[in-house]
C-alpha cells in the first residue's frame, strides 16, 4: 500500500480544482464566493485576462493602479474556500482578501453597508479538521486596518455606512434558526456568512494574509431577508467592498 500525502502532490502543476498553473496569476486576489461576480471585479482593472473557469472557480487577472491583481471565485461554504485557498498559494498567491455577501446581526446594519471582519467564529466543519475549536480564526491585522478604511471612506463617500467587528461563518444556511440568529446577536457578533473561517485558518497555517470586506445582504434582527428586495443596494454594496479591497492591494503592495 502507497499511501498519498495530498500535502506533497501536485505542487509544480496546474491545480486540479482552480485550473491554474504557477506563474498564471499575482500575489494578492480577491475572492468573491459566486464565479459571477469575478467580472465585477474585472471592471475596475485593465489588461483583462480570463485565466480558468473550473466548476465554481472561475480566475480573471488584470492591473489597478499599477498592481497586478487576480479574481478568484470560492463558491459557497468553507469547503471549496478552503480548496481555492490552498491551490492559489500553491501558484503564487500570498495575500487573500474575501469581497462576498454577509447578513448583518445588528440593529441599524442596512444592506449594502460595508462589513469589515476582525475575526470569525467557526461554526463550520471544516476548520476542525485543520486545528481545534479552540484556535481563533483571525485575520492579518494590518490587512484588516487598511481595509476598515477604506471601506469607511468609501462607503461614507456613497452615504452608506461601513462597520467592524467578529463575524460568524455558518454551514448550513437554511439551518439559521430564529433561535440561533437571536442567540449571535445577543453575542454581539456583527455578521454571519459561509466562507471567512476557512479563509483565515488556511492562511494562517499557511503563511498567508487574509482580510474580508463583505457588503450587507439583508439584516437578520431587522427583518430583511434575501426574499425583501435588497439586491439592488447589495449590488452597490459589492462594487463598494471591491473598490476597498482594491485599494488596500495598492496601499500595502500585496
């Protein structure tokens, strides 16, 4: 019996899931979680370049103020965020900003404002399989510093409101009981989504940089869910959340 140590295999090729090869893409990259809005972030770039498009991973490249920057799409849920993660630093990324949607938790959070993580409660399974519960899922301070503001300049410039805090990232998102979602709020954590935890705990292991700038998709204390019409001001959000993350690339030189 041959045993194969996944952690050994595969590094000088193309990656099996992402569809990428070393050399194809910078050292920083956004992550949205839907492969539809990787040309979201397309259009803030120049010198457009689609890289792959392998089942939820689809990879664009381009240039923002003389940063050379990648789009890489998660999907939904920490395990292929975790996937994405670990075959992009196998290529030659080493900084990770996550540009996704998030429900607030908070009174006064409305969708489109922009949500900066300072940390995520694992509520996910497949964090536990790298470390224990115990071990914080945190993200690079100074990543985070920067992206807290710009994301304040950005959304205040637009009239909206940006805020900071511990975010959660859940599992299942039709398991969000009226119970549970009292239960975070009453905890004081300002968002919940599927991705940040994976994220940060890769990195971290890793060797990486992480942050997370989310806009606001409805607000779960305040009675807005997805089904409430929000998507236009979601939308706005998105561009606002790039925009942030975009200009911490530049300012840090990721």
């Amino acid at each position: 019996m041959s045993v194969v140590d996944k952690s050994a295999v595969g590094l000088d090729a193309r990656q099996y899931h992402i569809a990428i090869a070393p050399g194809e893409v910078s050292s920083v990259a956004l992550l949205p979680g839907d492969p539809f809005r990787v040309p979201l972030v397309a259009e803030f770039l120049t010198d457009v370049k689609e890289v792959a498009h392998n089942r939820e991973h689809r990879t664009m490249t381009g240039w923002y103020k003389g940063r050379h920057i990648t789009a890489t799409s998660t999907g939904m849920g920490c395990p292929s965020t975790a996937i994405a993660v670990e075959e992009l630093a196998r290529v030659g990324v080493t900084s990770f900003i996550r540009v996704g949607s998030s429900a607030g938790l908070q009174p006064g959070i409305a969708p489109g404002d922009l949500l900066v993580s300072e940390g995520s409660f694992r509520n996910d399974g497949t964090t536990d399989a790298y470390l224990p519960k115990g071990f914080p899922a945190v993200p690079d301070l100074e990543l985070t510093t920067a992206l807290a503001r710009h994301a304040e300049r950005i959304a205040g410039a637009a009239g909206t409101n940006s805020f900071r805090g511990i975010s959660v990232s859940d599992d299942a998102f039709y398991a969000e009981t009226p119970e549970w979602i009292a239960q975070l709020n009453t905890m004081g954590i300002l968002n919940v989504e599927m991705e940040a935890s994976a994220l940060y705990i890769v990195a971290r292991l890793r060797g990486l940089r992480a942050g997370m700038v989310c806009a606001c998709s409805s607000n779960l204390v305040d009675g807005a869910s997805l089904y409430s019409g929000t998507k236009a001001d979601l939308q706005a959000g998105w561009m606002r959340s790039i925009e942030a993350a975009l200009e911490t690339a530049v300012e840090l030189e990721l």
